[in-house]
C-alpha cells in the first residue's frame, strides 16, 4: 500500500445541521475514491459511530473513531483515538462535558488534562483552538500549540494543514506549518470534509440556514465559501500539498497508529447484587427453578429439558446478571401491584416465562428459541416490558433509576430525523419561499410521495401553480430528496423507554435528557443493539392501566378478588360478545377492521384470539392473506399448503402464514436456514434502512429453494410471502400476549361493566372512539351512568352501587376547563361536611375560578346541592353563579339575594344535550339523534339496529353523528366511516369517486346523512355510500 | 333627534365621501366606527323636510349618488346606530318606542365603541347571556336591571339601556389637522418651465411663511401638476433633517423639475410641504463641524444631477461572500451618533494590502503555463490605463462561488500577479462565462 | 505625511505610479480622520474607491461622502469645486490615477488655482491623487510615491501577497512665507528639510 491519503477529519451529519451526509455516505464515497481509512469526529459527540463503524466494515475501509471537542472559548479541538483507554477517555470526557451545568458548555484545560491519555490530538482547521488563537498573532497561536502539545505530549499532536483556495486560510497555513517547524512536530494534511461529494455544499447551506434560524439571502458569510470541502482521494491531495510531501504521509502513519475499533467497545455485562455464598448464575438457576416450579404444573420434561438448555447457553454468555435485573423489576412491580408483562422476542424464552417475565408458555406454543437469544449470531435479547401508561411507568422508572442509576443504566437516545412534511417546511423557509408557496410545495409533497415519483414532475407543478423556471423550485425538490434521513436533533424518547446496564458512561457518552435527573445515550435504540448493549423496553400501555384501575375497583366495590393470571379460560359470554363485534373498548379488537372480520371468524378458543389479533395488520394484508384465511375458516375454500412439508407448521393457521415465527419455520425448511440465519433474514427485513441487505438475503434464500427443487410460481409464490411479510409480520409470541389483554379486558367488560367503564373513562384519551361513544355503547348495555355532582363525584369516574345495582358516578375530570388541582379542593372542602348551598359552596372551595364554577352550573354538577329548591335548574345554578364573584363589597356582602329565584327560562332538553357536550364532550341524556328521530323517520332514515332486518344489496338511508373516519393505505383509496345514533353505530364504505365528490362534507362536518346499499354478508353489515348528504 | 347613515358594502365605498354626503344635511357630524356617521337634525326640519321621511328621502339620494346606504332616525344616537346597523331597511322610530323595533336585534350586534368597553369584556358579557338563554334585545331589557348590576356590573346595565334604546348623550363633532398644500387651476395654463417655477415659489413663500407661524420646517415636499393633455408629473421628496430657508427650499424645486419640459401647457398644480420639527444639533467644543445638514442637503442635490442619483451617499459593505458587496446608502451627518452596525467579525489578523476596484472589471487575455497564468494583457481600456506584461509572480489559485439559488449565481477562480510593467493585480478567471477579467489593483 | 495634513488650507497633490501604495496611504490618512470623528469626501472619477479595503484598513464608513464618477472626469471637478465650497468636509479627496496621464494633463490649470482658494477659505485639505503631476503651482505642496518594495509570503507552489510599500518624496514644499505671516502652525523649514528629499 503506497502512501496513499486517509481522510482523517471527516465530519458527518450527525454533528446535527453541521454535516451534509451520513456516515454511510461518506463511506461508500471514501470506497469509491479508494481512501483506505476515514475518521469522523462529530461536534462533542459520537452518535453516528456504530452505524459508521459497520457501513466501514462493509466497505472495507479502516472506520478510527473521535470527536471535535468545543472548548471554553468556542473553538473546536479535534481528537482521535488510539486505544481502549482513549475510547473510555473521550466517552468521559464528553460525558463531563455535557453533564456541566450553565450554558457555558466547553471543555477546561483541566479536563483535557484528566482525560487525555490515550487520545492524539490536531490543531484543528479554521475554526481550531490554533486559529482562533492566530487572531490576536503568531506569539499566541505559537502558544497555545505548545499548551497542546505539553497536554497531550509532543508525540500526540498533529499540527494540521487544510487547503480550501482561501487566502485567510493559506495565511493560517503558513502560520502553523512555521510553528511546527519551530516546536519539531509532525504535520498533517486533511481536507475537513463535511459532505461527501461537492454537489452537497448545497444541502449543508441549507442546513447551515436552519442552525442560525434565517434563510439563504440574509445568511451572508455564514454560507460555505466555496465548495471545497468534499472527500478529495489522493491524487487530487497530493497535488494540494505537494509542498509539505510529509502531511500526506502522516495520514498513513497515524491511521495505522489509530488501532482502536469499535468492534469491542469494552461494555460488560451488569452486575447483580446477589446473596453471599452465590455467584450470578447459581442464584439466576435456583430462581429459575423455582418459578418454573410454580409455573409449569406438573413440571414435566420437555420443559426442564428446555430451562436447562437456556440456562447454560445464559451461563456461558455471561449474561446471568441481566436476567436477574429483569426479574428485579418484574418483582418489584408485583410488590407494588403494578401490571406488568414481557413481550417481544422475550416470549419465546422458556426462563423468561418461570422468573415471570412473560406470561406466555412458549414451551406449550412450541416457539423458536434462536428468535431470544443465538449464540452464534452474537444477537442478545431484547426484552419488551409492557406497564400501565401514567405516573405507574414513571414510577418504575423513578426506582430503576435510584437503584441502577449510578451503576449504569440510561435512556437510549431517540434521533429525530427530516421526514416528508418537516423536512419540506424547513428547506421551504431556508429557500426565502413565502407562506402559500411553501403550502403548496408540501402539499406536492404527499402528492409526490403517494404517487411513484418517476411521473414527469412538471404536470405536478404546474397544477399546484408554481412554475419551474424559478431556480429555487428546481433545487427544491433535489434539496428534499437529499435531505431524507438526515439527523435533524436529539428528540425524547417518546413511546417506549429503554434502559440500558452495565458501565455505560465508559462504552458511549450520556447527556442529560430533558426530563431532571434522567440521562440519555448518545446512541439509538438499534445502535445498542448493534453494539451488543443489553437494554429493555419499557412501553407504556394504556389498556394495562385500565385493567388495574379495574381490578382496584373491583377489589374496593364488588369486595372481590380477581387475579389476571388465573381467569376462568373459555368463557362463553365473552367469545359470544366477541362473535356478535360487540366489542367497543376491548383491547386491540375494536376497530371497525376488526369488527368487520369477527363475525366471520368466530373466535372461540383463545388462539382465535392470537389469530385476530395478528390478522388486522399490514403484513397478512399486504400479503394477501386475510381473504383466503376467512374463506378456509369459513369452510368455503380447501385447507392447503404452499409446500407439503410445511403442514405441520401452518397446521393452526389453516395452511396461510400469518406469524413471523411461521414465516421463519418456512424459511428454514423450505431454503434449508440455520435458525441464526432465520433471525437475519427476519432483521434485514425488519431493518428500515438498506435495500441492498434485502436483496442479499432473498437471492440466499431462492439458491437454497432451488437446491431443495422447490422452483418456479411455487417459490416465487413462498419468496413473495416471505418478503411482504417479514417487513411487517406479528411476531405470534407478541400477539399471544397482546391476545391475553385483549381477553381480560373483554372478560370484564362483560362480568364487571361498571368498574370497567369507569376505569376506562378515566384513562382517555385511548383506543379508536370517543369517551362519548363509549358511553352511549354501555348504556345501551343497560349500564346507568350518573350526572356529574359536586357533592358525591371525585375528580377520577367511580362506580356507585344503588341497591345492589352498579352504577357508574362521572367524575369532575370531564368538565372542560376544570383544573385538577381546583377539583381535588373541592373533594377535600366535601369532607367537612355536605354544601348546603351554592354560595356556601364557592366560599368553602376558594380556588375555584368564576369560569370554573360557571362551567360546573352549565353542566349541571350544581343542580344537586341539598339548600337548593326543589326543580333546581342549571339556569338558576348560572344565575347565582354570576352574583358569586362580583366583588360586591363588604356592604352589600350579607344582603341576602333578593333575587334568588332567577327569572332566567329552563333549558329546553336540546340546549341541556348541546350544554353538555359543549362542557364535558359527552352526554349521559338521550343520544341528539334522539331528538330528531320523528322527523328523520319521516324522510325514510333507517336506524342503525334496524339494518340487521335489510337484505343484501337493498337501498336503505341512514343518519347518524360521523364517530370514526379511516382511509387505510392499503385500501387504495377507499373511506370507511362510522355512524352513531341513539341505537347503534352503522359502517360507511365510501368510493374514492365519491369521496373525490363530497370531499369537504366529508372531512368538515361531523353530522351526515348517508342513501346507499347495504352489503349484508355473512353477519357483517355495512351500506356502500351512494348518496351524501348534510343532517 | 338624530339620522344614522350606515354604508352597507364597507369595503368599497370611500368613507370621506360619506362623511361628506352627510354634511349637506347638517353641520354637526360624528363618525362612529368605520362604516357610519350619525348627524344632530335638531332645527332642521326646514332644510330637511320632515325627519319621518327623511330616512327614506337619503336612501334614495345616496343611491343616485352610487353609495348603497341605510338610514335610521330616532331620538337618539345610538338608537339610531342600532337600528341603521341591524333593522333590513331605513325606519323612523317615534320617540319611547325604540323597544319594539330593537326588540329582536341579537345582542352581539350591541357595539363595544357605544358601550365603551373593550371587545373582549362585550364578548364575556354576550357569552354569559347567551349561557343565560337571552339572546336578542328584548328579554335582555326585560332582565331586573339590580340583577344585572350585581352580576355584570355597571357595564352590564350600560348595556341593557342600549338594548331599551333609552341611552342619552350628544355627538362628538370631527376637527381636521392642519395641512400645508396649495393647489389652484391656472387661468392660463403655463407652457413654460421658468413660469411653472416663478408660479411655485410663491406658493413656496406663503407655505414657509405659513410652516414659520407653526414653528415647524419642510421635511420633504410633494409636487402634484396636472398636463392640458391629461398627463401628469409628481415630484416627492423627504429630506434627512427639515429644512426651514425658502432660498434653500427654491433651489431644491429648482434642481428637483429642472428635467422636467412640459409637452402641453400645465393646467392645474398642486404644492404640498410635509410639516417636520427643526432639529436642534448641539455641537460640542471640541467636536469638528460637521457639515451644516441643510447646505449638506443642496450640495448632494446638485452633485446627484451631475453624477446621477445612485452614485453618491456613504459606503456600506453588506454580510455577504460576492465578489463586490458594496452598497451606498443615504450620507446622513446625523449618523455620527450610530455605532457603526456592519463591523461584524473583526477583520483577520492576515496583512492585507491596499485595493482599488476597477467597476466594470476590465476584459484581459491570459496566458497560462502549467495551470498558472504567465502573461496578461488587456485589450481596450477606454479612459482607464490598461496593463500588459509577463508574470513575474503569481498567488493562488483562490475559488469562490455562492448564490447557488439564483440568478446572481458566481463562480470564480482569482489570481494575484505581479507583472513586468510593475503592475500588481488580482485577476479572475469566471467559471461561467470562461472569460478573464482584472478587477482590482493591489497599490 | 500626516505632519504634513496636520495643516488645514492646504492643497497636496500626491502622485504616483501604478501599484506604488499611495492607496495604502490615503486610507491610512482617511482611518485617522474618522477617527477623529470627522467626515471626509472621496471624488471617485473611475469607480476605484473600494469600501472593503477602507474597512480593513479601520476607516469608519459612515463618515465618508463616496461620489462615483464612473469615468466622467468632467463631472468629478465639478463635483469637488461644489464639495470644496459647500466647505464642513475636513478631508476631500479627487482620486484620478487610473485616468491615462495624457487625459490628465490636458485638465486647464485654472481649476487647480480654483481648488487652491476655495480649500483655503473652507479650511478643508484637499489631496488630489494623480497618476502624474498636473497641478504644477497650484498645489500647495507636492509629493510623489515610489513602490520601496513588495512582500509575498510562502512557499513558491504557495503565495500570499501581503504588502505593497511606499516611500515618500517630497517634489515641493509649502511655501513657507506666506503661511508663517497667516500665523498658523504652517509647515516650517526645518520640517521640509528633516523630512526625506527625492
């Protein structure tokens, strides 16, 4: 290898708006222009490393590792690693850094001197420590490369040489090159780039834009000077340099200094405080055992054969520790009676469901061991722990972090990067494009994407009104295309909170995230992954919270005791209400999709549920595979098999594969995988982010068909399966536990419908409809709700029980514009003693505010207080209400209200519906379609109950108050909308014409009036839309 | 009693016209809000004819004159505001039955500018009777008025009276502000430049003399005339600091039209000073004289006509990386006191030499030898000496480029020379247009 | 050269060859000046007066009067009579070195001995820069430039211009009389003699 030039002061974007490219750019250019070894040092960060370090593995280039340090005064001080003890240096570091509070955010020489072992540093290019000091003269700068040089020692600095064509810079040149020979120390010549090929000086102008918040006509100076500093391969450097020869070299000659890899980052696995006289995995098998023991009842062998077989695979990886972290937390949660359940891959390990982590058998659903955990592909677990949304999840975290904070354990970092419609506003705003050309242009935008991009793009701008010989819109939609991906910042986590264990801050550097006291990684979620970190998912699900709420209620109301775990299995009401689609609240089976495809499938075991829950997704539909799974299930079309051998695998799905597990069996029987090879395959499918992995794994997959003869349509018809469904497949061990939730929840929708509804409405908002529709559902379910009432209700819904009967009580969280805080007093002041009136009531509960207390009279929770007169109305209520908090003056204070009957009229029962609505956004009064029955029924509306009486194909009319509007992707265009009247909700399917037609009737009014034909299939109901009109 | 005129279509109908329209009927004129006047009729009755039809009898003349208006008369203003506003067509309402026309009016059409309370106070108290189900006129006069004092206050009952009608006040009559314009239709019209101008400067004495008894100065002037053949010419100036001295105003007019020959004879002219207040400059004891502002003002006049009108100001060198970011601006001797705003990032420690611009940048043909340029020679130069000579030393390549996104698109490759004829230069080699230019002397 | 304008009323006529720094000069001389917080005007007769270089070398921009010719040698005299007799300017400067010397000297004399009194009796300094010497009597003093010498930087694959030297030679100097009788610190014998002959 002659001396060839490594590029080793690259920066990539995710120094966030200062880099143009991603590190897999800008390895893919350095291979092309054979650079045999690249650095990326990223603004006081690390983000892009593992996805550099394994774009760089594949490229085979020498990927070496470092950062641009900010110092005090705002110059920026490059820094590579050489060895293990310099990676943990600079994680420190920038760790200290970041963790500084105060906005003077930048490294001291005394940090630099605590960490610099192990380190080499460069002067740094025009923006470099050396530079900023040239400014005020040589002596300086010749002072500050000395203070360098003393830091990191004279044998780890490089003084570095960058040509741009520029004459302040060919005088910093000048200036250092003389200071090198002056203090004896090597040079080195780099071209500091910051995009990868020259064309994107663009993008990072329009970057450099966003940064400083103004657009390319004010920006001036702050735009690139020229676009020079792209990736330059060695000829074009040697000719830059050819009068210091030796900076060239010394690319090498550092480079093959520079041994440092990402490859072991040096992370260990977490220690668990364990008992004296046990190491980890002793105590990680004598609890197994033990919870296997309560688990599997008898504890037959199949099962300890499989225990034993996890266990020593856990043993030899060393990952004992983690698991018992895990249990740590499972137990603390049940300690606290907070729901918890394991999901994802973690459910097809036999040790997860004896310590309690999961609650599905996989020995039972005979599930795929490789998928949790294969020695030989190095993939370690990744265990998803569901908990109830809410101050609960908060909770655990509070605790994890108390306990494990100091030892490791911190969020992973969510990059928030430019996607479709920010993207476009942003490079709009940064182009000087006014407000309605910026619309327009995002509006293109999903035009652009919906439909294939390739079509001539001028007919799209034409019609949108803009024209194309303004270069700005040409450059547009280049700039946007490039702008894809790009990390835009540092985002919260926003679903799912993972934590990662072991020693972190010497493995990658944190920061702090935005919520006090919690620390974030600098890498994302599959960064860990790759990286081998050990991290668990904490997603936060509102259906687990309801179901505690539910289970609490029912332990203080019913006084009985009801444990999840263990509910009677095949309950008849339930899978009848399943069978009818009555199933409005219940977890993951209410949606209209859902509820159109129960009735046809008529669940009746608990894996009918596993097979509902999986069935409405993209994947089977995508993959066309719902259709022939209902028809098979319906007994219209025969059981059979894509390949004979696959019979014992699809046996339980009817010959159609609906699961990821499935699709890897078929995979491993069909192209002859390893199960390793199995779980790639489902990763680089489940990867979003390249295509060639994709095409690599689907031609190993047909060469290993056609070695088994499976040939022509046939493995076409198995690849395109596969294919379609990996992207988006359901893992079966996942839907078996959302499949649990979605029974419990069921079960006590059906035997406890008032401790279920009222936890329900206290944790909106959640699932497909609205608290008020969930209300008119339950009551047509004979459940009676009662008003909202200042002297009985709490902030949270709670049930009533009224001799013997249950009721549900609205809580006072469901008056808009009612403050928590206010309501809590107004419980509080309830204790001493009932209110006897209301103006004894707005002196008792200070903190109410007067639009407050107007809203409560409005809603009528003032109606029931005992001092008022009998017939009381919310008229009255307002009356006294507005008297209440005029600041009458001592005078006037205790001259009792003459005008204490108000001569204010009654609401009319239409004004009562409309106040309710207007104040708590649902009514427990008769639905409003109520109102108007009389004279809809004239005009031949149909109720919604009534439609069940239609035959197939007959013209019918229905009303009703617009509940739920879908327009799915994958229905090509199609609109279905769900209807609600006061007997029931009827489904709309609407034609893209028609849609087209009455487009802004559809998207703005909530109250329609629907003529159409009613397709009235095998118990499934809808009217396809022919007519629309307005209520 | 009082007439209400209410302009239906407010976006096109020009209000002065209104205003004016309405005071042929009666001196004494109020404009409420934008779109209305209300006039005092009281003793009118023989001017106006009686006021029952009077409504009707304006209608009809408005519409004859193109304004779409309504009408309404009632014994007082804001009766009347409320009725023109809100009732479909003119009326006139007997005195004490203001309730029964007004009766069904909804109460958002109460104006906050009669209640006087801000809009947002009228919104809260509409909101609350709305929550009260009153929602017109009517049952808000019908309401106890001590009930509605101890809930809305006295805003409330100012309110309620409005919907009775029963208010009682007088209008508030408009004054104008004093202008300093002189316009007249000339006899004869003036076909000639120097008559136009003896015309005007009378003019000009009378309006400084006028501007002198106010104590103010021009601070700018607009000059409006009007051509036999229907064409015109308008002149507007604004000056940095008022000018008080006629002689220096005059001679300002004089430099202002002097390009100014008139195709046809000048009909009709109109002379306006904007009025300005003198602005005192104390000048220190130290501080050097800084040239007077008005002898300043004239001298910059007369150059500007000699050199043309961009050419001469102060410098300033805008943020931005193009090759010639220069920019002049308007000299002003009152800047002494900004702090110079442009001097953003300080300049880099590099010694720079001194440059002159050569504006427009001189065509040269370069000869390169190993990608550098080893002779140079200009072709014509016009009035500028050209260069000619073989390259004894040469610095660079420099590139700059910028302004991707538009027309002012550059792309550039310079180079500093040092010739045989003792020239130092920097010349440019344009990307774009493959063409050498010498733009700037190194001296 | 600054003892020199230290002098109000005076008329200098600097000229010089082509690139033999007298540039440098005058702006170091217009930086002092704004310092000064005075304001000084530049007749510009070929556009060559460039803002940037001025702000390098410390020049306030705000107290400069900056009037482009674009060629026009005619209107560029008459602008400086103007300037000269609207008087409140402590520096005027007519730049016409880039006019080809022939142009130049064909400029009637009369207009140099028109400067010389309205500069007397406005108090301002006036400084004409020309590429040879033109105003003969006019001018109350006279001083030609010479480039002393260049200095570029790095190595020869990579130069850096970084100076332009001048030294300056007084052709003539004020006539001592009658400034000394006007009783102002004129320039007196001893400083023509102490300051660098041609």
């Amino acid at each position: 290898m002659t001396d060839l030039f490594f590029e080793l002061h690259a920066r990539s974007a995710f120094s966030f708006l200062e880099g143009a490219s991603t590190p897999e750019e800008l390895t893919s250019v350095a291979a092309e222009l054979d650079i045999p070894g690249l650095a990326i040092l990223d603004r006081d960060g690390v983000y892009g490393a593992p996805r550099f370090h394994i774009a760089a593995r594949e490229a085979g280039i020498r990927a070496h590792i470092g950062a641009e340090i900010t110092l005090q005064g705002g110059a920026r001080l490059p820094v590579l690693v050489e060895n293990k003890t310099g990676y943990k240096n600079l994680c420190r570091l920038i760790t200290t850094i970041r963790m500084r509070p105060g906005p003077q955010r930048g490294a001291t020489e005394e940090d630099l001197r605590r960490f610099s072992s192990g380190l080499i540093c460069l002067t740094g290019d025009q923006n470099g420590p050396a530079a900023h000091a040239l400014r005020n003269g040589f002596e300086e700068a010749l002072k500050t490369v000395n203070m360098l040089a003393d830091i990191f020692g004279p044998d780890r600095i490089y003084c570095e040489l960058q040509r741009h064509f520029d004459r302040d810079e060919e005088y910093h040149t000048q200036a250092i090159a003389g200071i090198a020979e002056k203090l004896k120390l090597p040079l080195l010549a780099s071209n500091g780039a910051c995009y990868a090929l020259a064309s994107e000086r663009k993008l990072l102008d329009i970057l450099t834009c966003v940064r400083n918040r103004t657009n390319l006509q004010q920006a001036g100076r702050l735009l690139c000077r020229n676009s020079e500093r792209h990736l330059k391969p060695h000829r074009l450097m040697e000719q830059l340099f050819r009068d210091y020869p030796g900076a060239i070299a010394a690319t090498r000659e550092l480079s093959s200094r520079l041994e440092f890899t990402l490859d072991d980052p040096g992370y260990r696995f977490p220690e668990y405080p364990v008992p004296a006289g046990e190491n980890m995995s002793s105590y990680l098998r004598k609890v197994t055992e033990e919870g296997a023991r309560h688990r599997y009842r008898p504890f037959h062998e199949k099962a300890r054969r499989q225990i034993k077989r996890e266990l020593d695979l856990i043993e030899k990886l060393g990952m004992a520790g983690y698991f018992l972290i895990v249990w740590d937390i499972v137990n603390f949660c049940r300690e606290h009676g907070i729901l918890v359940q394991g999901r994802g891959s973690a459910a097809n390990s036999a040790v997860c469901y004896s310590l309690g982590i999961t609650a599905v058998d996989p020995v039972g659903m005979d599930l795929l061991f490789e998928r949790f955990l294969s020695e030989e592909r190095g993939e370690w677990p990744d265990i998803d722990l569901d908990l109830p949304s809410g101050e609960q999840r908060e909770r655990v975290i509070k605790w994890l972090y108390s306990k494990y904070g100091k030892s490791g354990a911190a969020m992973t970092a969510n990059v928030i990067t430019y996607r479709g419609r920010s993207a476009a506003r942003e490079i709009g705003k940064a182009l000087g494009f006014d407000l309605s050309t910026l619309s327009r242009l995002s509006s293109l935008i999903n035009v652009w994407e919906w439909k294939d991009p390739k079509e001539n793009a001028a007919r799209h701008f034409a019609d949108a009104g803009l024209d194309l010989k303004d270069p700005r819109i040409k450059e547009f939609f280049q700039l946007y295309q490039a702008a894809q991906d790009l990390p835009r910042h540092l985002g919260q986590h926003s679903g799912g909170m993972v934590i990662c264990f072991g020693q972190l801050d010497s493995v990658v550097p944190l920061q702090p995230a935005s919520m006090p006291g919690r620390v974030v990684l600098q890498w994302d979620k599959d960064d860990c992954a790759e990286m081998g970190i050990l991290k668990v998912d904490l997603l936060g699900l509102g259906m687990m919270a309801v179901l505690e709420d539910t289970l609490s209620i029912i332990r203080s109301e019913y006084g009985e005791e009801v444990d999840l775990a263990h509910l009677p299995q095949d309950d008849p009401a339930v899978y009848k209400g399943l069978r009818q689609a009555d199933t409005i609240g219940v977890f993951q089976v209410e949606s209209r999709a859902q509820m159109a495809t129960l009735p046809r499938i008529q669940p009746g075991t608990f894996y009918d549920i596993v097979v509902q829950v999986a069935i409405i997704r993209p994947g089977p539909i995508v993959g066309k595979m719902v259709h022939p799974y209902l028809k098979r299930r319906q007994g219209k079309e025969p059981v059979e098999y894509l390949h004979p051998d696959l019979e014992p695998v699809l046996k339980r799905t009817l010959g159609v594969p609906l699961f990821q597990e499935q699709l890897l069996r078929m995979a491993m029987i069909c192209a002859g995988f390893s199960g390793g090879e199995a779980e790639e395959l489902r990763r680089a499918f489940g990867f979003k982010r390249s295509e060639q992995r994709m095409q690599h794994v689907e031609k190993k997959l047909r060469k290993g068909m056609t070695k088994r003869g499976i040939v022509g349509k046939q493995q076409d018809r198995i690849v395109q399966a596969i294919t379609s469904f990996a992207l988006y497949g359901f893992p079966e061990s996942h839907a078996a536990s959302f499949a649990l939730l979605a029974y419990a929840s069921a079960y006590l929708r059906c035997h406890y419908p008032a401790a279920f509804h009222a936890a329900l409405l206290n944790n909106q908002p959640m699932g497909f409809y609205h608290p008020a529709t969930i209300v008119k559902d339950a009551q047509r379910h004979g459940l009676r709700f009662r008003p909202i009432d200042v002297s009985v209700s709490d902030w949270d819904c709670t049930v009533e029980s009224v001799e013997d009967k249950k009721s549900v009580r609205l809580g006072l969280r469901y008056i808009k514009g009612l403050r928590e805080k206010a309501a809590r007093a107004i419980v509080e002041a309830r204790q001493s003693g009932p209110f006897r009136s209301i103006e004894e009531f707005s002196r008792r509960v200070p903190a109410l505010s007067k639009s407050e207390i107007a809203s409560l009279a409005a809603a009528g929770a003032l109606n029931f207080i005992e001092g008022n007169s009998p017939g009381f109305t919310r008229r009255d209520a307002l009356w006294q209400v507005e008297r209440l908090k005029r600041p009458a003056g001592e005078l006037l204070q205790n001259l009792d209200d003459s005008m204490a009957v108000s001569p204010l009229k009654s609401m009319t029962e239409e004004e009562r519906i409309n106040a309710d609505f207007h104040y708590t956004d649902l009514t427990i009064a008769r639905h409003p379609m109520a109102l108007r029955r009389a004279e809809l029924a004239r005009n031949g509306t149909v109720r919604a109950v009534d439609l069940k009486s239609f035959r197939n194909g007959e013209n019918v009319r229905v009303a009703g108050h617009v509940i739920a509007r879908q327009r799915p992707g994958t229905a090509k265009g199609f609109v279905f909308i769900s209807l609600e009247d006061e007997t029931g909700i009827s489904n709309i399917i609407i034609t893209p014409s028609l849609f087209d037609r009455h487009r802004s009737e559809l998207i703005n009014n909530r109250w329609l009036l629907v003529d159409g034909i009613v397709q009235n299939a095998d118990r499934v109901i809808s009217v396809k839309a022919t007519e629309i009109g307005l209520l | 009693m009082f007439c209400c005129i209410y302009a239906i279509d407010k976006d096109n109908s020009d209000y002065q016209a209104l205003v004016a329209f309405a005071s042929r009927f009666s001196p004494l004129v109020e404009e409420t809000g934008g779109d209305s006047v209300v006039l005092d009729l009281e003793g009118t009755e023989l001017l106006n004819g009686p006021f029952t039809d009077f409504p009707g009898r304006i209608t009809r003349l408005a519409e004859r004159e193109g304004m779409a208006v309504r009408a309404a008369v009632a014994a007082n203003p804001d009766a009347a505001f409320h009725a023109a506003h809100g009732l479909p067509e003119s009326v006139f309402i007997e005195p004490g039955k203001e309730a029964e026309y007004l009766g069904d009016l909804p109460v958002e059409n109460i104006s906050h500018l009669l209640a006087d309370i801000t809009v947002e106070r009228l919104g809260e108290i509409v909101g609350t009777l709305n929550s009260w189900g009153i929602s017109t006129f009517g049952p808000l006069a019908a309401l106890p008025t001590t009930g509605i004092s101890e809930r809305l206050g006295p805003e409330g009952v100012r309110i309620q009276q409005l919907a009775k009608g029963k208010t009682r006040r007088s209008i508030i009559v408009k004054s104008t502000g004093a202008v300093f314009s002189l316009s007249e239709r000339l006899e004869h019209p003036v076909s000639s430049r120097e008559t136009l101008l003896l015309v005007l400067a009378g003019y000009l004495e009378k309006l400084t003399a006028y501007l002198k008894a106010h104590h103010l100065a021009a601070a700018g002037f607009e000059l409006e005339t009007r051509l036999a053949d229907g064409s015109t010419y308008a002149r507007k100036i604004q000056f940095p600091s008022p000018i008080k001295e006629y002689r220096t105003l005059k001679k300002i007019l004089e430099l202002e039209i002097e390009g100014f020959s008139p195709s046809s004879p000048v009909t009709w002219v109109r002379l306006e000073l904007n009025p300005g207040k003198t602005r005192m400059i104390q000048s220190g004891l130290f501080t050097p004289d800084t040239p007077e502002p008005e002898k300043t003002e004239l001298v910059l006049a007369r150059i500007g006509k000699i050199v043309g009108q961009g050419k001469i100001g102060s410098p300033e060198v805008e943020n931005s990386h193009r090759p010639d970011p220069v920019r002049i601006k308007r000299f002003d001797t009152g800047s002494v006191f900004r702090k110079n705003r442009h001097m953003d990032q300080s300049p880099s420690a590099r010694k720079q030499p001194a440059t002159r611009k050569l504006r427009p940048p001189l065509a040269v043909m370069v000869w390169m030898g190993e990608n550098r340029p080893i002779r140079v020679q200009t072709t014509d130069s016009g009035i500028r000496k050209g260069v000619s000579g073989k390259v004894l030393v040469s610095a660079g390549p420099w590139l700059t480029s910028g302004e991707w996104w538009s027309k002012g698109k550059w792309e550039r490759e310079e180079w500093d020379l040092q010739l045989s004829d003792g020239t130092i230069c920097r010349v440019y080699h344009d990307l774009q247009s493959n063409r050498w230019y010498l733009d700037a002397i190194y001296d | 050269m600054t003892e020199m304008t230290e002098k109000r009323r005076a008329f200098i006529e600097i000229s010089g060859e082509r690139s033999s720094g007298k540039t440098g000069l005058i702006l170091s001389e217009l930086a002092q000046a704004t310092a000064r917080r005075e304001f000084c005007a530049v007749i510009d007769a070929t556009d060559s007066f460039d803002p940037v270089s001025a702000r390098n070398a410390g020049v306030d921009l705000n107290h400069i009067l900056w009037i482009c010719c674009t060629g026009k040698l005619d209107s560029a005299l008459k602008a400086a009579d103007y300037i000269l007799h609207a008087g409140g300017f402590s520096h005027v400067v007519l730049d016409i070195c880039d006019i080809r010397p022939e142009i130049v000297a064909r400029i009637p004399r009369s207009y140099w001995f028109r400067f010389r009194f309205a500069t007397e009796k406005s108090g301002a300094v006036f400084l004409l820069i020309t590429p040879v010497p033109c105003s003969g009597a006019g001018s109350s003093a006279a001083v030609e430039c010479v480039r002393e010498k260049v200095e570029w930087s790095g190595s020869p694959e990579y130069r850096l211009l970084e100076t332009v030297c001048a030294r300056t030679l007084i052709r003539k100097a004020f006539r001592s009389a009658a400034m000394i009788k006007a009783g102002n610190r004129g320039i007196t014998l001893e400083n023509i003699l102490n300051s660098k002959h041609k």
